[in-house]
C-alpha cells in the first residue's frame, strides 16, 4: 500500500498536471484535425490538374473524414478526463467551450465534405 493520502499536497499537485497535460492533448488533436483539413482542401485545389477527379475527391474526403475523427477524438478524450478528475484545483476549461469549438470545427469539416462532394 502507498503511504501517500489524497490530501498530500503532491497528489493534488499531479493532478493540476495531468489536466494542464490533458489539455495539451485536447489542442493538439484539434491541431491535427485541422492539418488533415487542410491538407484535404489543399489536396483538392493544388493537384486538381495531374489527379483524376474520382481518385483526388476520394483523397480529399478522407483527409477531411480523418480531421473530423480528429475533433470528435478531442472531445471524447476531454470527457474521459472531466469524468475522472473533478477534484483539482487547476480550473478546467469550460465544457461548453471545448465542446463549442469542436462541433464548429466539424461542421466546418462536413460543409467542406459536402461542397467537395
């Protein structure tokens, strides 16, 4: 058994840390959700002339279904932490603001997936 309580200061300061690393882990999907973007539009617009058309939609379509994972990723994983972690005393983002961000981020992925269609 540990002899560490959970009021031990050095268990509230490694939780502070987990979620400033969680939340890291939160932008750094949405990070990567947007280069799969991207690179699914740029894709779409720079090789239009040396790929053919049904080969280079397919392309863009999956870098763009890879960017949405991407944000759903996100915030799975944000709720994974906020179910596990309620006791810090580093404040967490605010759900509404993590969730906001990455619906707008996958909306703006399917209208991209929609006009490209």
């Amino acid at each position: 058994m540990s002899d560490i309580s959970p009021d031990d200061p050095r268990v509230r300061l490694a939780e502070d840390r987990t979620i400033l690393a969680a939340e890291r882990t939160y932008a750094s999907w949405l990070r990567t959700g947007l280069a799969f973007l991207g690179a699914g539009l740029a894709a779409q617009h720079f090789l239009a002339g040396s790929v053919s058309g049904g080969a280079l939609r397919l392309l863009a379509l999956a870098l763009i279904a890879c960017g949405s994972l991407c944000f759903g990723l996100a915030v799975w994983r944000d709720h994974t932490l906020r179910r596990h972690l309620g006791s810090a005393q580093v404040p967490l983002i605010a759900r509404a603001v993590t969730l906001g961000l990455a619906l707008i981020l996958g909306s703006i992925a399917a209208l991209a997936a929609v006009m490209l269609w």
